[in-house]
C-alpha cells in the first residue's frame, strides 16, 4: 500500500516538473496550447459576466427613463379625478405625447403666473410683475384670484384651489364704497363663483355669488330695464360714464344673460333671470333686419343712439350672449328666440366681411351709418369661435358656409400674430387697398380672443393646424411675456417692450383656452358646458320655461 502511493505521488510531481516537458517538445506544445485555450475559455467568460451586467445596468436605466416618460404621459390629475368636470369616460385621452407635454407646459405657465400672483398680490385685484407689488383695479374684489378658481381646479391644482377658496371664505368682502362695472363685475366675479361652485359643489363660491349679484340689481331699475353700467356697491346707486353721453353701452347691457340666468337656476330665485332677460326682451322689439346694433343704447327710451356698429370692443359679446344663452338652456323651444336673434345678427355680420389685397384675408370691418370702416379689433377674434359654434344649428349648406367662414377668420386672427416682430397681436388692425393688414394701436395686453376661437375650432373639428398655432401663440407669450414674477403685456408689439400689467383673464382665458386645446376633448365637454365671455363654464340646463323675450316679435 505504501510503495503504491510513493509510486503514484512520483509519476504526478514528474508532470508538474519543467525539466521533463524540455526534454519532450511535443508535449510542450500540447500544453501550450491547453494552457492558451482555458485563458481564452475563462476570459471570454468575464468578459460576458461584464457586458451582462453593463447590459443589466443600460437596460436599468433605460427602464427608469420609461418610468419617468410614463409619469409625463399620464393624464393630469384633472383628467383622471375631477370626473364631474369630464364626460366620465375617460376612453379617449390623448395618447400623443406631444399634446400631452404642450398641456404640461401651459400648466407650468399658469403655476408660474399663479404664484407670483400669491407671493406679490395675494387679495388684491392684480399683479404688476415688474414692480412685484398689488394693484386693485376693480375696487378690490381679488379679481385674479376670483378669475383663477376654475382655471386651478381644471388643472387640478388642488392646493393652490384651496387657498383660493379660504381667501374667499374668511376675506372677500364686498361691501366697499367703490363705483364697479356692472359688466366686468359680472363676467370675472360672478361668473367665476358660479363656475367654481358648479365644478366644485361648494356652497361658499354661491353665496358670495349672490351676495355681489344683489349689489349690482339695482343697476337694472331704469325706465326701460336698459341697465345703468356703473353701481356703487354700498349705496347701490348706479349711473353711466360720462363719456357715453349718458348712454348705455351695448356690450355692457348685454353680456349679463348667462351668469343671472344661471344664478336663478342655483338660487331658485327669479328675479336675476327676469331683470337680464328683460333687456332682451326690450332690444328686441325694435331688432333692426340686419340684427346689427350701434354701441350706445339709451336706458331711459331704450332705443339706440347713432354709433358704431361692431364686433369688437363694447359692441363684441352682446352677439355672443344670444348664441349662448341658447347653448346654456340647450337648445330647447324655451331659449330659440335667442337662436332667432343670433341667427339674424349673422345675416348682418355677412354684410361687414371684406376680403383684403392680395392675400384674401376675410375680417369683419366696422360701420357708422351706411359707411364701412376698414378696421377689426383684435376682441372681434372671438368671433370665428362662437360662428363656428353656432354653425351647427344650422341646415347642412348653412352650416358649412358658416363654418368655412369661421376658418377664414381664424386664419386672419393667428396672422394678426404672425405679421409682427415679436409674433404677438396688436390691439387693432387695419387693411388698405393692396395691403394685407397693419398694426394700428400696437399693444398687446395678454388677450385670449384668438386662442378662444382656435380651440373651438380644434374642437369642432378635429383638425390639429388649431393646436399648432395655438402652440405658436403659447411660445410667443413664453419668449416675449414671461418674466421673473409673472407675465406681462407689450407697450408695442413691434419693439417688444414691456408693460407692468399681469390682466386677470390672462389666467382666466388666455391659459385655460390653451390647457383646454392640448387636452381631451371630454375636459369640460361642449355637450355640457357653455363658457362666459370670461372664459368660466357653465353647467347646461335644460330650459322649459318661456323667458319674456318669445313674446315679443322681431322688427
């Protein structure tokens, strides 16, 4: 057994001896050439050990990416759990990435302006970026923060929304010694409680809504039910400015329908809905053929007063309230006299549009007596969204000239953008023979009518060129408006420099068109939804009473 293992153990060490492999070249090679095969075999075996786990460690990464690309695809918080302000089927959110990031970049702009708003104007009416102080423009009634509620809760700024509403609850008082518009007063104050209310169910954005609509009623004690413009909140004692000649301005006596109406229907309370209907009722008994109406309206008489026919500035919503108070009682025999009144105001309207040299851009120009006027506010682009909106009402041949119209104009109003510099509109315009349009007042002060019309219009009808220039509307306002503590207009659309003025319905409208047009069209849906002029929606209700205005019969 011994000499066994000795044998064994000897014959072993003589192959790990060098001197016996020097002696046998053969042999030497073999091994060379194992010795070479396993360096290779053990090599390649840590070479793919490390580029499996460089691979693991890429695909790691790449699956975080996804992760954080998922987040930003998923629909805002708005979309998926605010579901009384959507249709409740969420089957159609947008799988586009790009909409979805446009829609988060419109959102990062309105967090952007909102708290500047809260770090230098909390309460007061608006913000003034540049000085980063307050001012209160409208008597100090928190316009912005008013004007924002919806636009926060749309987006789901939740947060923020609440801290709104605690100003509101414990702060906003609206017994000032202060001369208001009834016009501004209602579209940005009541129209923004009532829209808060109707999307959130609180009760408190009602009763503050009331409790300002009493304050304004007695601007509607005239002898013809025309309104007074301006009221004191205080002493209720209403009267017109100076300036009017003691007349009443169309647009001011016309755009309280939706926001009263609506107010009696929560309230339960008829006397809202029978002071703004009976202004209707009034203009309607001497409604011209043409269904155009000058600016001026006397309250004493109740007729009109020879001016400027318009749809631009004070002359713009009057038109727009007819089509939507018809839209707000959806569409019933109880609101088809306003359907009557609108569709006659658009014989009229197809009367002042005109075409320019050489481009064939359509505007409506303005008039004075029998004389046109060559000239289109850039507030009369809200006008392509509303015909557009109403075309539908109409027979199949009206309604496709109607909305070819509304695409027309549209596409004059974005070019109102494109002509300038600083690729933002200027307050007006004006077209002469051979001349497309020029600038006339060149500010730009934040307005939404444009976007307003181009979101109708993508909504209508699908076409996404609306998105796009919307898009490039957006970039505009982000390269030219955007400044440290907020946004600001342009003094002069041409240089570029700015103002000090951050305006309510920037982020009342002008935000909250461009959010709307990058999200699903189920967000605050048109089959149940009518927007103010201020841009805050409106719940539809269906109307089966009969409102004064169907007695009366069309001149």
């Amino acid at each position: 057994m011994a000499r066994t293992r000795s044998s064994s153990s000897s014959t072993t060490w003589r192959y790990v001896n060098p001197a016996y492999y020097l002696k046998r070249p053969k042999r030497l090679a073999l091994l060379f050439m194992a010795f070479v095969s396993v360096s290779f075999f053990v090599w390649d075996r840590q070479t793919l050990v490390r580029e499996h786990e460089d691979e693991l460690f890429k695909l790691k990464e790449e699956l975080l990416q996804l992760q954080n690309q998922l987040e930003e695809l998923k629909p805002d918080d708005n979309i998926v759990n605010k579901i009384n302000t959507t249709s409740k089927n969420l089957d159609d959110l947008p799988i586009d990435p790009i909409e979805n990031q446009r829609r988060l970049k419109v959102k990062d702009a309105m967090v952007h302006a909102w708290t500047s708003y809260e770090k230098y104007a909390w309460g007061h009416d608006e913000l003034q970026p540049q000085s980063k102080n307050g001012v209160d423009s409208f008597g100090g009634l928190g316009a912005t923060l008013i004007d924002s509620l919806d636009t926060l809760y749309i987006m789901g700024l939740d947060e923020e929304f609440q801290r709104a509403k605690e100003w509101i609850t414990n702060s906003l008082d609206f017994n000032k010694n202060y001369d208001a518009s009834v016009f501004e007063t209602t579209i940005r104050v009541v129209g923004g409680l009532l829209s808060a209310y109707d999307l959130s169910g609180e009760h408190v954005f009602l009763e503050k809504a009331k409790d300002i609509a009493d304050r304004l009623l007695p601007a509607w004690d005239t002898p013809s039910g025309i309104p007074y413009n301006i009221i004191n909140l205080v002493n209720g004692n209403p009267h017109n400015p100076g300036w009017t000649g003691g007349d009443s301005i169309l647009a001011d006596s016309g755009t309280e329908q939706l926001e009263f109406i609506a107010l009696s229907q929560r309230t339960g309370d008829p006397k809202y809905q029978q002071k703004v209907e009976n202004v209707i009722r009034e203009l309607n008994k001497t409604f011209p053929a043409d269904g155009l109406l000058p600016i001026y309206i006397n309250p004493h008489k109740g007729t009109t007063s020879y001016s400027t026919i318009t749809f631009g500035a004070m002359g713009d919503s009057f038109y727009e309230y007819l089509l939507k108070v018809w839209i707000q009682g959806n569409k019933t025999a109880a609101v088809k006299p306003y359907r009557d009144m609108w569709e006659t105001s658009m014989k009229g309207l197809l009367t002042l549009v005109r075409r320019t040299e050489p481009s064939s851009f359509a505007y409506i120009s303005e008039k004075i007596g029998s004389s046109l006027i060559d000239k289109m506010d850039e507030l009369a682009c809200f006008a392509p969204g509303m015909i557009a909106l109403g075309s539908s009402g109409y027979g199949p041949d009206e309604s496709s000239k109607f909305l070819n119209l509304a695409e027309e104009l549209a596409w004059t109003c974005y070019n109102f953008y494109q002509s300038t510099p600083t690729k933002l509109a200027g307050e007006n315009y004006f077209f002469h023979s051979g001349q497309d349009m020029s600038v006339g007042t060149s500010w730009n002060i934040l307005r939404p009518e444009t976007v307003e019309s181009l979101f109708y219009l993508w909504r209508l009808t699908g076409n996404k060129t609306y998105q796009e220039w919307g898009w490039d509307i957006f970039q505009a306002f982000e390269k030219n408006s955007r400044v440290e503590s907020g946004y600001v207009g342009l003094k002069d659309v041409n240089t570029g420099v700015k103002d000090n003025m951050m305006q309510s319905f920037f982020l009342a409208e002008t935000l909250k068109y461009l959010y709307l047009l990058f999200s699903p069209p189920s967000v605050i849906s048109l089959d149940e939804w009518v927007f103010n002029t201020e841009a805050h929606p409106l719940r539809i209700v269906t109307r089966v009473d009969s409102p004064e205005v169907s007695n009366s019969k069309q001149g």
